[in-house]
C-alpha cells in the first residue's frame, strides 16, 4: 500500500514565511500568533517598528482565501475599536506599501458572507456577548457585588 504525504505546511504558511522575512529585513519586530482555543479569530502576525508603530497582518492566498468564523465576529468588532489589520499576500514592495495605508481586510470581505457589519450590528454582537458571559457566570456570583 503507497502511503499518500501531505504537505507540512499549507499555501498561507509559505507566504507568512516570505511577509516574515521582508518586514524583518526592513527593520520590524515580528512576532507569530497561535491559533488556539484562547486566541481564535487573531490575525496570523503582531508586527512592529520604532518609526511606524504597530500593525496586526494576516497573510492570505490572493486569489484562495477564506476568513474563519471567528475572523468574521471578531474582525468588525476590532475595527469598531480602531484597531487595524492589514491583508497580505506576498512578502514583496507592493504588499509592504501596504502597511503605509489604512487597514484593508474589509477589500477582502467577500459578497457571500454578507454586508461588512456597520456599528449598529457590532453593537448588537457585543451585547450577545456581555449575556453569553453573564449566562457562563456560576449561581449567586456577583462580579459587581
């Protein structure tokens, strides 16, 4: 029986190796999230430099890309709060200019996921949030107390 090897690593993790690589070249602090149970949903990179501050990036395919469930809750909310992420697909010029100009990931929001979430959803999605959690609270635990 021929056993069938899949690839170590997928299309995205190369083009994250290559993004890496630039920014370091050019003088950024890189540093990789995990997905994990804690951190579902963050962008694949925390990058900064002493000059033009930080940036979240996530490095996509350009043509193949998807975004994960918890990318699409957890993105709209974070912009709402001024926080930026930048798309990347290749570690070259033209990606890094980029970083240089306002945050993109809402050009990569396809037309089958919907609407990209205007304030008023994401206020609603923080709500459904505050009473799910309130919901996880054990009986008789009272934060405010």
């Amino acid at each position: 029986m021929r056993k069938i090897s899949r690839p170590l690593h997928g299309p995205e993790w190369h083009i994250q190796k290559d993004v890496i690589k630039y920014l370091v070249a050019r003088g950024w602090h890189v540093e990789r999230t995990h997905g994990n149970l804690y951190q579902t949903g963050f962008p694949d990179l925390f990058v900064a430099h002493k000059k033009w501050g930080t940036r979240w990036i996530d490095c996509k395919q350009p043509k193949k890309y998807s975004f994960t469930r918890d990318q699409r809750r957890k993105w709209p909310i974070w912009d709402s709060f001024g926080i930026g992420i930048w798309i990347l697909t290749a570690g070259n010029q033209e990606q890094y200019n980029k970083l240089f100009r306002p945050p993109n990931w809402k050009t990569y929001w396809k037309a089958s996921w919907g609407q990209v979430p205007t304030q008023a959803d994401i206020d609603r999605m923080l709500d459904e949030l505050v009473r799910e959690g309130e919901s996880l609270q054990p009986p008789g635990n009272n934060a405010s107390a």
